[in-house]
C-alpha cells in the first residue's frame, strides 16, 4: 500500500474547465479585431460563396441620406437587418445584404448652402453642376463614415459595392422609372395647393414635414350675406325666398346679415373664395342684443352659426344673442356672400358661394370653414368638386397665386401684394420668422367692420423636418402623379396599391391599416422640387403642360445619365442634345427636380432588378414606423404605377428609441444615448443585445440604467458559454447513443428540441424577444441553476471512463453548438470569439448553419416527468436555502434532508433516480410518510415537506461530498470509493501527479 495522504493536490486530479476565453468580455478592444479579421478574409464573399446553391432571402436596405454620423435609430434599424439576414443565412438560404445609401435632396443640399452661408457666398451665383458636385463630394464623405460605424456594429453586408441613388446607373434608371409615368399618362403639371418651404424655397410632400406646436392668430371674419338665389324653398327670418329673383337685388332683403368663420392663418383671407358647409350640423339665425366689444358685431346685427358653437363664438366676441329660426342647408347653399375684403385695392368683388364639404364638423370654430382653394388640400377638393356647377353659376372656378415662393403676397391679394404702399406683405420670411402678413389682413378687416373676434390658439403646425421652420400651403404649378386616373386595365394607381397592401404581410399586423389609411387619404402625389441636387424631372413639355413623349429623346436622355449621370441635363446645350432635330419646336426643358422620395422608391428597380445577386421582390423591406408615409409608401405606389404590384412580400416595422423616462432624445435635453458612446464605453453586442431584448415594434428606451441591466445580462451568458468552453477541453467528441444517455441528459435534448422550435419561429415572426428571452432563461435558469450544477460533480470528478461523464460531455457539446449559432445573429462578436476558441480551425462561426434536430429528443412524456421531478427538487433547494442564510450548513453538500412526498405522482416521477444528485446533496432520504409540522413547505407544490439533516460520514478530500466510504480504499484513504476508482484510473493512464 501507498501511503498518498498529503502527497497529491486533487485539485490538479479534476477536470475543471480549462479555457482561454476570458471572463471580462474586453468588447471595445476586442471587437475591432473581428471587424479587421472579417474584411482581411472577406467574410462577406465567403458567405456569398457558400450560399450560392441555395436560394435567395432578400432584405433590401432602406437608405439613410448620407449626412451626418449614425444616431441610435440607425443603430437600431441597422442591428435588426442584420440580425434578419444572418439568421436567414444560417437557416440555409443565400441571405445578401446591401446597403444603400439615398445622396440627392434637400438633406445634402442644406449642408452646402449652409457652408455658403457661413463664408457669406449665394449658391445661385455658382454654376448649377458645380454646387452638384459639392453635393455629391458631400455624401461621398459621408457614405465613407457611416459605412464603418456601420460595420462596426457587426453588419455584414457589400460595403465594397453598396447601391447609391447618385450612381449613374441609378440615376438613369430613376429617369427611367419618371419616364414610364410620363409614357403611361400618369405624370401630370397641375396647379394645387402644395405645402411649401420659404426658407428653403421649395415644395415638400407629407414625409418630408414635422409638426411642432405655435401658437398663432386665430380670427372669427364676418362674410355679409349678400343674396340668396331665388327658389330656396323655405322661409328664413320671417322672408319667404321662394319667390326670390336669381339676382344681387335680394340683396336688400339682407341688411346686416352675416355668416361667420373662423381661422388659425389670417393671411389666407385674400385667397378665400367660398364658404363650407355641413348638411349634417344644425344651423341657426341669431341676432346680437347687447354687445361690450372694441370692435366686431354690435346689437342688431344678425349672424349664422351652427347652434352647438355660437354662444362660444358669441362669448368670443362679448356679445348676447337670441337665436331667431333655423336656417336649413338648402337655404345656405342658395347664399352668396360678399368678399370681406370687398373694396381693397379694387378687388375682391366677386361673390363668395356656400359649398356643402364633407369635411366640415361642429367640434370647433363656428360650423362654418373659410375656404381658400389655394391653400388648403380639402379647400382644393370642394372647390374643384363644385367648378363645372360655379362657372356655369357665372363663378369665376380658376385659383389665384395669392403667394409667392418668398412668402410675399402677389397681385393676386390686391391690396397686400405689390400695389401696397411699402411693399407688398409677407408669411414667412427667409429666416421662417412670421411676416407681416397677419397684422395687415387683420387691421384691414377691422377698418371694414368685418372682424367678428381674434385670439391666439396654441396648436400643432406642419414645419420642414430639415430646416426646421414652418411651412405654407400655397397654391403652385408643379408635377404630379395622378392617384385615380385609370390606367386603362380598370385600376388606378390607388387601387392598385390598396391591393398591394392587402397581398403584403405586414410586422406587426398595425402596420397594414397604417399605411392603408396614408393611402386611402393620399392626394395626387407631387413630384417636382424646386431645388439643385436631385434626379430632374426630365421631360420636355409646352405651355400647356403637355409632355412630349418622343421615345428617340428619351433614350438619348437614358443614354447620357448612364454615362455622365444627371449632370447632363443642366450641362450648357442639353436641350438642343436631348430634342435633336426637335430643338426647333416649342418644347421646355423641366428644371423642376424630383421628390427625393421619388428616387428612394426606385431602388427596388436598380437594386433588386439590376443586381444579379438580388431579386425583385424583395422578402422584406425593414424600417422606422414613420416610413409608412415614407419609404414603405413611395416605393409601394412607384411599383404599382410601373409594375403592378408591391416590390416587397412582408414590411416589418420598428419604433423609436427614447430616453429612460419615455422622452424623446434631444441634445437640447442632454438625454440622448449615441450608439458611438455605448460602443467605446460597453461593445457593439451590448447594444445589439438591448435591441435583441426589447419590444422594438413600439418604442423602446434606452439609457444607463437599462444599459447595465443588459450589461448584467450578457455576463451571465457570457460565464455560461465560458463554462461550456472550459468543460469541453475534456471533449474527446466520443458519441453514446441516445438510447443509452440518462434521463437528465435526454431531457436536455428535449429542451433543446423545444428550444429549435422557439428559434426558428422567431427568427421567421422577427420576434427576437421572444428568442432572446427564452435562450436567457434557458442558459441562467436551466443550465447554470440546474443542469451544469447539478452536473459538476460527474464532470470534474468522475473517472475518464464513467458514462455519465462521456454522455455530460456530449451534451454540453449539443448545447454549445446550438446556442452559440443560435445566438450569432445577435452577438456576431461573442459567438464568434466563443466558436474560434472551441474550434480553432474554423473560418467563422458565422459560415455555419443551425443545426438539425433529431426528432427522437422530443420526448414529452420525459419532460412532464421531470417538470414534476423538478417541483419536488424546489422545495428541497428552497429547504437549504434558509439552512445557509442561518449558517446552520456551508454548502448544500453538508446536508442530507428527509423529503416527505406524500403526492404519489410525485412520488412515482424521482423512483430510480438518484435523487441526492439532483439536488445536489451529500444523502437524501426520500419516504411517503407524513410530515412533521415543522418541515418546509412551498405553498405552490402540494404534497412535498422537507425536514433539513445534516450529512453524516466524512468529507472527501477530492470531491467534498460526506460519504460513508471514504477510506474504503487504502491507497486513497482520503477520498470516497468513486473518487479512489477515479484516482487509480487516472493513475493507470499517467495523469496523476504525485
């Protein structure tokens, strides 16, 4: 016999893990590394080359404009795209990526006239292709920056060869894509009111406005009655009208009459031109009986209001009134009323008719809406929806240009405009400061006694998103798409994309009636923009409009941009090039540009059609919920007025990322979190890991605090795939059957397969929450609370030879590589660092596929079992845990409870298994009897006491567990008899040190 006591360190005897993978993760030195090794071995290409049998999973990138340093939304969009295309890639599809960026439109431009502002220049005096190409060395810059912050998040895409919509070919094809609206007769000029941008000097579409609350002049005006057309039926204020002639001499039957509106924009008084009105709102006469005013209506006057509004509006204006009759809708839409303004600068003479509008309501103002159809959408509508009726009326239908493109008032508003004594009056001025346009609206309507009231109101009001000022509604000859002019198969272009939308799957399902109800709603879409960087509208049309549709022009048109880009156009002689021997008609050059929105829903035909590593349509389009009147939008109605048809199949929509406390991020605040500042600070998989753990269908926050709970988080994953890495430097990759695996190891194949199923569905759904989640649990609570601990004991001290060993190891190994590559769409960084450590010879974790599943690991009969086997293991921990807490014991090792199980299904479920192991005891003894009063309970698993005992026997030297056998074996008189077999084993192979 060997006397070995004191002789041998056992600690050097177990197999406890061995790994280089560090605890602290290091993120912001380490990742930089991945992102160097991905470029020098051209990850990207790589993935295109092992994929290229397989087919095709699209997600075509939604381009930011090329203008600044990436913030936390694109951080967020970008971590999503990825996460989408890597987890397709690794699910046996050939999942490609490319970035796009959009370089045209006013974003771009803004910064350059800003730079000529600053060294006091005026971008007009510059050659037109000169300020282009500071435009386009502009983006160029910055597509350069944004494209490393963008892989620095781990983004894998073709940054090498990304699509740009100021590349050539992209621009001749978004020409291209114009021109098949103008061939088709979709493309129209038209004069409507357009929300326009003083400051910046051009139209602007609804995506391309903010609203911000102001507070502005809200006025009630007096129109006076002037006649009713004769026949109106029936009798209002005593006067039988039926009889009435069709003429103004009924207007003396009027004295003193009035109808009253109210507006939140004075300056819109000189367009007006009608009066609106419900036939669902109940009317009423009343005269004024007392008033206490400076000025505005006064005792005898009688005025028309809706009935719900006019002791508000007669509140307003300091006045008492009597209602007098009902004034029915047949009668008011038999009045013509004169101008307020009638007398001003020899205009405003003509008669103001009262038009029915659906738009009309009672909830505010008077019943009554002032309509000017050059500045207003729904004003536009009625009046257009009643000009055949008003011209043959003897009504003038055509629509002044009351405003200029500076915001000044034109001879259209006589007597404001350029006929004023000091100049004509202005909205808005350079600065998007307010004119003084109000004041002088508002001071000729008092000189005319036509001011019923004014206040100020406090409201939300449409503002240029880039320029940050307030925008006008102005009447302007632009370009237009029609939205319901058939196009000749019995559709129209909205029709068409109501269809779409219907056909589109749409994440989450809001989405759907979001953007249904943008286009349900949608006006004709206004092309054109009165700008320098952009796509022209490059047509040649008369005077009337008309567009020539020359398709020899055309081509050479095509032809150029492809070559030389859209510079051609303004280049010096391209009319004469473009027209050929056409030059000599009285065909115009357009230099209207187009919406850049335009241009962004065009990628899908220069990007998925024209790329052969692409394809049309896409399987997904991902972004912000504000691209519903985006994005999403414009590229919904380019395709259907070109193709027919959506050219995407599923739209996945996010939410915006707010502060801690659910406000929005402002610098002014100081409450933003830039992605640039986690990422130095934490590492890009901490970031991503938030977008991966929060509900980014709505709205997310974001900040130090929900940082570090992340923080928190990846640790524990961390230590956990740490500890799986340490164990498996014990692997010798030996396989046991499943038939022979024990029960604990089968059941962690089942939750393996359970967890397949999860994984591959939210990957599908785009709910990475739900994965997420369920991988955290599943790696804090089921493997580092219960499988590995109980699992310890085999692995580090059982013999080379033990099964249970081999089949722990086996499994460690299943459950490694499922949830690693589970895992690297999300943490690309962690997983690949983890998977080179583990298989040194790999390329990247991120070449792998998912791994199949077998399906005999489905074993729900084993899982029920164990769900039961693991409620009486609670009550067991929870026993020891307050044994701890009161030192009564160290380790649960130092105890050896009595388990009362009194429910015989429970009792049935732990029969056979070693049941001191599971809960990770030294002994346990297990029996029907009843309990003692005193024994634990839980108050959620009926059936189940324990009475706390503390382990009899001696502690083992080697595996610390109180057994009964320690020094059975004399050459190991310090260790239990598995750990001396264990010992001899080692010793027998020469890996016991002495």
């Amino acid at each position: 016999m060997t006397d070995t006591t004191g002789k041998i360190d056992y600690s050097k005897t177990l197999n406890l893990p061995q790994t280089e993978f560090p605890m602290r993760a290091g993120l912001p030195a380490r990742e930089p590394q991945f992102v160097a090794r991905w470029e020098e071995m051209d990850l990207y290409r790589k993935l295109r080359e092992d994929a290229k049998d397989r087919p095709l999973y699209v997600l075509h990138d939604g381009p930011p404009y090329a203008n600044g340093n990436i913030h936390i939304g694109h951080a967020l969009n970008k971590i999503l795209k990825d996460v989408i295309t890597r987890s397709f890639q690794m699910r046996g599809y050939n999942s490609n990526y490319v970035p796009g960026w959009d370089c045209h439109g006013l974003p771009i431009e803004w910064k350059i006239e800003e730079q000529y502002r600053a060294k006091g220049l005026n971008k007009d005096e510059v050659p037109i292709n000169e300020f282009r190409k500071e435009c386009r060395e502009f983006a160029t810059h910055w597509i350069k920056v944004q494209a490393e912050e963008f892989k620095r998040l781990g983004v894998t895409g073709d940054f090498d060869n990304p699509y740009l919509t100021m590349n050539f070919h992209a621009e001749s094809r978004i020409a291209g894509e114009l021109l098949k609206f103008a061939r088709s007769g979709q493309l129209y000029r038209g004069s409507k009111p357009v929300m326009w941008s003083v400051v910046e000097r051009t139209a602007l579409a609804e995506a391309e406005v903010e609203y911000q609350d102001v507070e502005s002049d809200m006025i009630w005006v007096k129109f006076p009655i002037k006649y009713v057309i004769g026949g109106a039926g029936p009798a209002w204020g005593g006067l039988d009208l039926s009889d009435t002639p069709t003429n103004s001499e009924t207007s003396k039957l009027f004295p003193g009459y009035s109808i009253v509106i109210w507006t939140t924009t004075p300056w819109t008084i000189p367009g007006n031109r009608a009066i609106a009105f419900s036939k669902r709102v109940n009317y009423g006469l009343y005269k004024v009986t007392a008033a206490e005013n400076e000025f505005g209506p006064q005792p005898g006057e009688h005025l028309v209001f809706a009935d719900s509004l006019a002791g508000e509006c007669g509140a307003k204006a300091k006045i008492e009134l009597e209602r007098l009759y009902d004034v029915p809708w047949e009668v008011l839409a038999a009045a013509r009323c004169s101008h307020p303004l009638a007398g001003l600068g020899g205009g405003y003479e003509f008669d103001i008719p009262l038009l029915a509008g659906d738009h009309v309501t009672d909830d505010a103002g008077t019943g009554f809406v002032h309509t000017a159809p050059s500045h207003g959408r729904e004003d536009f509508d009625v009046w257009m929806e009643n000009a055949r009726e008003l011209e043959a009326r003897g009504i003038d239908s055509s629509i002044p240009f009351p405003v200029d493109d500076a915001g000044f008032f034109t001879k259209d508003a006589p007597g404001f405009g350029p006929d004023r004594e000091g100049g004509a009056a202005r909205v808005i001025d350079d600065n998007g400061k307010k004119g003084d346009a109000n004041k002088a609206v508002i001071e000729a309507l008092i000189a005319r006694n036509m001011l019923f009231a004014r206040g100020r109101l406090k409201h939300s009001y449409p503002h240029s998103w880039r320029s940050k000022k307030p925008v006008i509604f102005r009447n302007t000859p632009q370009w237009f798409v029609y939205m319901d002019k058939d196009l000749g198969d019995g559709t129209t272009l909205r029709s068409r994309s109501l269809k779409a939308i219907d056909e589109t799957r749409f994440v989450p399902s809001q989405g759907q009636t979001r953007l249904r109800s943008m286009i349900e709603d949608k006006p004709d879409w206004v092309l054109s923009r009165q700008r320098a960087w952009g796509v022209p509208i490059c047509v040649f049309a008369d005077e009337n409009g008309n567009v020539l549709k020359d398709e020899a022009v055309n081509q050479r048109i095509l032809d150029a941009f492809e070559a030389e880009g859209a510079d051609a156009w303004f280049a010096e002689g391209a009319r004469e090039r473009f027209l050929g021997s056409r030059a000599n008609e009285p065909w115009q050059q357009v230099r209207d540009i187009l919406d850049v929105w335009f241009d962004s829903g065009s990628t899908h035909a220069f990007t998925l059609e024209d790329r052969p590593d692409m394809k049309w349509p896409a399987d997904v389009y991902l972004e912000g919920s504000d691209q519903h009147r985006g994005w999403f939008h414009s590229s919904l109605i380019e395709s259907c007025g070109t193709r027919g048809r959506a050219p995407y199949d599923t739209v996945v929509t996010h939410g915006f990322t707010m502060d801690e406390q659910g406000k929005k991020m402002s610098k002014s605040l100081g409450n933003t979190v830039t992605p640039q500042d986690v990422i130095k600070d934490s590492g890009a998989d901490i970031l991503r890991l938030w977008v991966m753990t929060t509900d980014y269908w709505e709205d997310q926050r974001l900040g130090k605090s929900i940082l570090q709970t992340n923080i928190d988080a990846y640790r524990k994953l961390r230590n956990s795939i740490r500890w799986m890495l340490g164990t498996l430097a014990h692997d010798d990759g030996e396989t046991i059957a499943y038939a022979d695996l024990p029960e604990l190891e089968r059941l962690m194949l089942h939750r393996l397969a359970e967890l397949d199923e999860v994984v591959r569905a939210g990957y599908d759904a785009f709910d990475f929450k739900r994965i997420a989640r369920a991988l955290i649990d599943f790696m804090n609570v089921e493997l580092s609370a219960f499988y590995f601990d109980i699992r310890k004991d085999a692995l580090y001290c059982d013999a080379p030879s033990s099964v249970r060993r081999k089949a722990a190891l086996q499994t460690v190994r299943q459950i490694f590589d499922r949830v690693t590559t589970w895992l690297a769409p999300m943490l690309p960084f962690t997983t690949e660092e983890a998977w080179l450590d583990r298989y040194p010879g790999a390329v990247s974790i991120h070449l792998e596929q998912f791994r199949d599943t077998p399906a005999e690991w489905r074993d729900e009969e084993l899982a029920e079992k164990w769900r039961k086997v693991r409620s009486v293991r609670r009550v067991v921990t929870g026993a020891l845990e307050l044994e701890r807490a009161d030192k009564r014991i160290g380790s649960s090792l130092e105890a050896a409870p009595v388990v009362h199980v009194t429910d015989p299904a429970l009792m049935e479920a732990i029969q056979g298994l070693d049941f001191a192991e599971i809960c990770i005891t030294s002994d346990i003894t297990v029996t029907d009897e009843a309990p003692p009063a005193n024994a634990f309970t839980l108050d959620d698993v009926d059936g189940v006491a324990v009475v706390p005992v503390r382990a009899t026997g001696v502690k083992c030297a080697r595996s610390w567990r109180y057994t009964h056998d320690v020094g059975s074996d004399p050459e190991f008189p310090d260790v239990s008899a598995r750990d001396a077999a264990a010992l001899r084993e080692l010793k027998a192979l020469g890996r016991l040190a002495a």
